[in-house]
C-alpha cells in the first residue's frame, strides 16, 4: 500500500463514505502533474492524502 497526496478542485465532505464514488475523481490531479499554471488557474485546490492498494483507493488519511 502507497499513500499518495491527489488534489481536486472539488471539495468532498463526505469522500470517507464513499470513496470510489466521490466527486474528486473527476477533476483531479496527482501531485506530478501540478504545474505553475494549473496552480494559477486553480488557487484553492483540496489536498487529498489517500492510502491506495494498487491503483484502488483504499482509506482517506487528511484533507487539506
């Protein structure tokens, strides 16, 4: 198991219900991919820490 930070524009209150199914899946970026200029278009990204098994999000760790 991996813990991987995931930001999203998104902001799930909810995301340690329903994990799989949350709303930040669909707009979301890994770390890697976070670049000056997303950072400028997007200034109030969520940061997701989530435990993965595999490629399968498994547990919510923080939200910042």
């Amino acid at each position: 198991m991996t813990e991987e930070k995931v930001y999203s524009t998104v902001k799930d209150e909810n995301i340690r219900k329903n994990l799989n199914g949350s709303p930040i899946w669909k707009n979301c970026l890994h770390s890697d991919d976070l670049t000056s200029e997303i950072k400028k278009k997007y200034p109030n990204l969520i940061e997701y820490s989530i435990k993965f098994d595999g490629l399968k999000p498994v547990q919510v760790l923080k939200i910042k």
